[in-house]
C-alpha cells in the first residue's frame, strides 16, 4: 500500500527483511529526493524496530512507515498496529529531550486518527515520542482529557522502547485474538464528536465576518437558497447535479461556498456526515488563512477550557480542506497503471461503504476557483513523474482532466451528489489552469447523466472564451438559472463598478474613463503615483483602526528590489501571517515591505492596496506587450506562439487579480525607472529604462486616474 505510506508490512516479514531492502522501498515510494538526516532517520528507526518487535515476531502485527492521514497533509512517522491498539510513533534521532511542541505533534497525530480515520474511531490509540537519547520512559498511562480512548502521550528514549510498549499492551488488558482488518486503506470519516465541536465553532460565527465580504445579501441569499434546493432535489431524485456559481471579484463567492457548506452539514434532519459538504479549493493561501482566521478566533474563545489551538484547527478542518488531498486519496483508490484509458477503483486498495461506494464521505463537494482546475497536459506530467516532492502517487497515462477526475470522484456515490463549482472570470493566473471549458466538456464527453446548472452569465467572454453555448447546445440536461450569478446591487457598488473599470482599462474599453469616474465618485479612491515611498506614505494615512494594508505584485515582477520591496517567500504559512498578523508584526501586509503575489491573494482581500506594476507587462501603441526577465540582464518579449499566447492571457489575468483586491481604495505605482547612465555612456540598469515603465503611466493616466502629489 505504498499509496497510502512508504512502506507497510506484518511484523513477520519486516523483521525477517534486510535493513537495506526496506530502506530502499521506502526511497522507491518517497518520488523525492530524500535528505541526508531523512536517510539516516529510517536506518536508526528500521535498526531500532527491527529489535524493539522481536517479543511479538509470531502475532498478527503490521508496521506502517510514513503514513498519510487521509486528507489530512499529516503523515505519521511510524504505525504500529498490534492487539487491537494503534501506537503512533514520532521519532526525533539524537535528541535527548522531550519538547513540549514534539509531545504536542504525536498528540495530534492520534486525535487526527480518532476523528477522522473511519478504522481507528473505535480503537485504543496511543502516541508515543522517541527522542531516541532519552534517558527516561513514561511510567503513568493516563487517558486523555478527551475522553475518546486516546492515552496521553508516553516518552521513552530508544533504549527502553521495547518495555515501554510491552507495560501498555498489559496495562490495556490486551488479546492476541484483537487484529486488524484493511486499517491501513480506512475511509476518511469524522466521528459525531468533531462534526459537533464544528458545529459549535460555526454557530458562534458568522459566514459574512468569516470572509469580511461587500457582497448583497439578497443576492447571496438566492443563490443559497437555490443552490441548497438542488441539493434537496439531488437528494430525493436520486440524480447527480453539477452548478456553475458566477460573480464579479468581491460579489461573494467563497461567502457562498462556505454558507452552503455550514448550512448542509448541519441541517437538523441530516441523520449523518453523509448528508453534509466540503469547501474544497485548490489555492492554499486561501484555505490556510480562512482556516487560521476561525482557529484563532475559536481558541482565543475556548481557551479557559483548556482547548488547543490544535483542536480549533481540527474542528475547523472538518470541511474546509485543500482539493489536492481529496485527489490523492481518491487517486489511492484506483487501478495503477491505467490501462486503455480507463479509471477504475481496486478493491484491494478501497474499502466501500454503504450508499457511498467507494467515493468519498460526502454527498455534496463545492470546488472554489473551479476554473483553476488542471488542464489535462498539466495533471497527467504531474502525475507521471509522481508529484513534485514527496511519496506523491505516480500514476501513468492519466487519462483525465483534473475537472473529468473530480467529476467521477462524486460520480463513485452509488446514490446521489452534487458539485458546486465557484468560478471566477477571467481568473485563471498559471499556465496548466483549464478554465472553465474542461468542466463543461468532461460533462457533455462522460457525464451525461449528470443534472447541470449554470449561471446564465456564465455565457460571456471571460468565461470559456465566450462558447459555453456552443459547447452546451447538444447538452440536454442544462438548465440556466440567473440566481446562480452573484449580481450585485448598487449597495455594493464596489466589487460591480471596480470590476467592470478594471475590465474595461484591461481592454482597452472606450467606457473605462466613464467608469472610473462612477468608482471614484461612489467613495473608493484610485490614484496613481511612480514613487514607493509615496505609496506608502498614502496607505498609511487611508487605513484606520484595524483596517489592513499591503503591497501586490505579479509573480513576474522581478525589478522590486531597487523600490525596496521584497516578495514574499512561498509557503502557506507566510500567507496566514502576511494577512492576519496586526500592526505589530514585522511579517505583517501593513509593514508594506513584503509584497504578496496574485497566487498568494487570490480569493483574499486588503482594504487599502498598492499595485506595483513592474515591466512584464507594458502599454506599448494601444496594446499590452508582454516581457519575462531572464534572471540576470535582460527582459525577454513573450512571442506570439500558441504557449505564449495562452501565457499572455494568464499575465493579464494576474493584473486583474491584483487590481481588484482592495476592498476600499487602491494606489497604482508605476515606477520612474532608471534613467541614469555610467561614466561611459551606458544606461546604469538597463532592466529598469523608462521606456518601460513610462507607456504604462501615461496609458493609466490618460484614463483620468488622479496622480497624487
């Protein structure tokens, strides 16, 4: 099941292998290049165990290296699973203390198995840290405050691993008639107990402070209204539905997404998780703030009762969750290697469940940003050679696109389900983003039974190319609906009016003057300005209180560093502190001095932000002109070639992006550029001429933008 791990065997077989050839299975299945202290970490743990598990060679134990916790991006250094307990070891090579944080990580690690590993819900688990110095063992075995058959954690150093294990075994009263069965493929499945504490968590919010949007009510209200009926019809027909949710950057989309998701899971006539829902997206930074924002404010509440910051994160991780470990998981499920093109489940590696098959737990899926889902090309490369780092799954000649794989994800429901898929026009920021075309086409090639709803709006240019109606007409179970767009109203004039600006100054529009003048008017400042300094200086005398501040760039922009602007570093967590650490924090968006990406803000907002528009993409003669820098001298045009064109439209997305991320006002800086020559005649910096920069300025100010002094 290497799928699932890098290595699993019964006791009887790991411990009459050679050390070598175990390390070796575990490098084939890691797909990465493992590090120095990796490799010495599985030899001391394989030479360790390979001794510690003698007493128990002849019973029905197995071993489990590097176990991923379904959907969950944790992974378990060491499984044993031996007379009906499930020991969970960590193990910290040459370390002779027990940290509190390390004590803490096995701990999660096990209340992650009880509460959402379908085969562990009704079993003793127990976490154990080695820190394989240490001189001491655990002599107290004490439940957990959770009252769930969890032990607290026990400590032992390497030397005194064995016995440690062997006074658990007797102090649980332990039979060698209790073993396992496929615990290693269990289902993910949360137990009552965290859809509950979930549930609390979500009571004591709400949604709308969640994502600190602008949108209409009535208009969201409709379309969770709609969207929840075609659950309900789903449901009672028996049918599978797929709907296409449409809005403008700022109309409420995510806002959406996570009231279907809180107002389906908990529903009072829903008798199990089964009927309930999972906001899933595929940007990270996205769910890793929104999944911090309600953590923090869920601990800071609950602090006094001796929870966790962990356990908030677990509870809010019930049903906001990355997409990518739903693939995986429905990606360990199936036949490897794909044969004639056919996707099919092994059930050797899946256990089917009820009316579920052998799909996942729930009923209903809502794909943010579905238009960022992989084109066909991207997801089967990225398969082929088994994922970029790590024990990723290689799976080659994938037949599908990334929208075709979760389409029959749901479709493995032996009863009913239902795909909402947010789409955001004219958003899609990386080449290998498919848009929206790959859904409509997976449905009219394989899925014809499938129910589909679609925003009337979802007909226009920025979505499909504009050919939704030409790829849908032989379709006949399509129903249009006008509820399924997030119109918004002149209440909430900003996220319409600044869209329809930020289109038009795109586009070159002959109305973008006009609308200018209608944004401004209406109280949400544009202004523009070719110094930093001055940017900033703006920035900070718009916001008040609270209100947050920050500087965007492209993912192309490479002539930052002379403004005194540095990217900020890749990473999930970068992006949780960049947005929700206050004024205080150096690693805070208002220090205006790490300037976040379009990948990093998409679907996120500032109230006040500046956009620092670098040389990749330049007005030039009534167009946009296009550039990449080299990485040392000089910037490169972007030809006209099919892969640059579609390059060309994911940079223009990127400024759309980045210009339509402030909720309350907006700078533009255009820098001057280096207009300076050496001693010799020569332009001092020959990637920052003015002559790239100054097209742009006079094209934005052309358009009226005001120019601050």
């Amino acid at each position: 099941m290497a799928n699932r791990c890098l290595y699993n065997a019964s006791f009887k077989l790991f411990l009459s292998s050679d050390k070598m050839k175990i390390l070796g299975t575990l490098h084939d299945n890691y797909h990465g290049e493992a590090l120095t202290t990796t490799n010495e970490a599985w030899k001391g743990e394989i030479e360790l165990l390979q001794d510690v598990l003698q007493p128990w060679a002849n019973e029905a134990g197995e071993i489990i290296f590097e176990y991923d916790i379904p959907r969950l991006s944790k992974r378990i250094d060491v499984v044993l699973l031996l007379r009906g307990i499930v020991f969970c070891l960590e193990f910290k090579v040459g370390q002779k203390e027990a940290l509190q944080a390390d004590v803490e990580q096995v701990m999660d690690y096990a209340l992650d198995l009880k509460n959402f590993h379908r085969f562990s819900h009704d079993r003793i688990i127990v976490p154990i840290l080695v820190p394989t110095n240490y001189k001491r063992r655990s002599t107290d075995f004490m439940p957990s405050a959770y009252d769930d058959d969890v032990y607290n954690p026990l400590v032992t150093g390497a030397d005194m691993l064995q016995k440690l294990l062997t006074e658990v075994l007797n102090h649980a009263k332990t039979s060698e008639a209790d073993t396992f069965d496929n615990w290693i493929i269990s289902p993910y499945t949360p137990t009552p107990t965290i859809i509950e504490a979930a549930r609390t968590l979500y009571e004591s919010h709400s949604v709308e402070e969640i994502t600190r949007h602008e949108a209409d009510k009535v208009s969201t209200d409709k379309t969770i209204d709609y969207l929840l009926r075609i659950i309900d019809q789903s449901k009672r027909n028996a049918q599978k539905s797929i709907c296409f949710v449409t809005g403008v950057p700022g109309a409420g989309k995510t806002l959406v997404g996570l009231d279907v998701a809180i107002k389906q899971t908990y529903r009072k006539e829903n008798n199990s998780k089964e009927d309930g829902a999972v906001y899933l997206s595929g940007n990270g930074p996205l769910v890793a703030v929104l999944t911090e924002a309600l953590a923090r404010d869920n601990y800071q509440k609950n602090k006094n009762q001796g929870k966790r910051m962990s356990d908030s994160r677990r509870e809010v991780s019930e049903f906001i969750q990355i997409i990518h470990r739903y693939r995986d998981n429905m990606l360990a499920k199936i036949k490897n290697p794909v044969e004639n093109g056919v996707i099919e489940i092994d059930p050797e590696k899946a256990v089917r469940v009820k009316s579920a098959g052998y799909g996942e737990v729930e009923h209903v899926a809502i794909f943010d940003e579905a238009q960022r889902s992989w084109t066909h090309k991207r997801i089967a490369n990225y398969l082929k050679r088994g994922g970029t780092y790590g024990n990723k799954l290689k799976v080659p000649n994938f037949p599908f696109s990334e929208a075709e794989f979760l389409i029959w994800s749901l479709d493995q429901r032996e009863d009913w389900a239902v795909i909402i898929c947010l789409v955001g026009g004219g958003q899609e920021i990386n080449t290998g983003e498919a848009g929206i075309t790959a859904w409509i086409e997976a449905l009219n090639n394989r899925f014809q039974h499938w129910q589909v709803y679609i925003s009337d709006k979802l007909t226009e240019p920025e979505y499909a190319e504009g050919k939704v109606n030409e790829l849908l007409q032989k379709n006949s179970k399509v129903t249009f609906a006008d509820s399924l767009h997030l119109a918004v109203n002149l209440r909430s004039f900003r996220a319409e009016r600044l869209s329809s600006f930020i289109h038009s100054l795109l586009s070159f529009n002959d109305d973008a003057k006009v609308l200018y003048k209608e944004v401004v008017a209406k109280g949400y400042p544009i202004v523009l300005t070719r110094d930093m300094d001055k940017a900033r200086k703006w920035l900070r005398s718009m916001a008040r209180g609270t209100q947050q501040t920050g500087v965007l760039v492209s993912k192309e922009a490479a002539r930052f560093k002379p403004l005194a602007v540095n990217i900020l570093a890749p990473g999930d967590e970068n992006a949780v502190h960049w947005f929700l650490e206050d004024k205080t924090d150096i690693r805070s968006s208002n220090y205006l001095e790490d300037a976040a990406t379009e990948i990093q803000v998409q679907g996120l907002e500032l109230d006040f932000a500046c956009v620092l528009w670098d040389a990749d993409m330049r007005y030039v003669d009534g167009q946009w002109e296009y550039f990449k820098f080299n990485g040392k001298n000089k910037w490169n045009s972007v030809a006209n070639t099919p892969n640059g064109q579609e390059y060309k439209k994911y940079m223009l997305n990127a400024y759309r992006v980045l210009l339509t991320r402030a909720r309350l006002g907006m700078i533009i800086c255009v820098p001057n550029g280096n207009d300076r020559l050496t001693p010799e005649g020569f332009p001092e910096d020959p990637t920052r001429l003015p002559t790239a920069y100054n097209g742009t300025y006079e094209y934005l100010k052309s358009l009226g933008i005001e120019e601050i002094e």
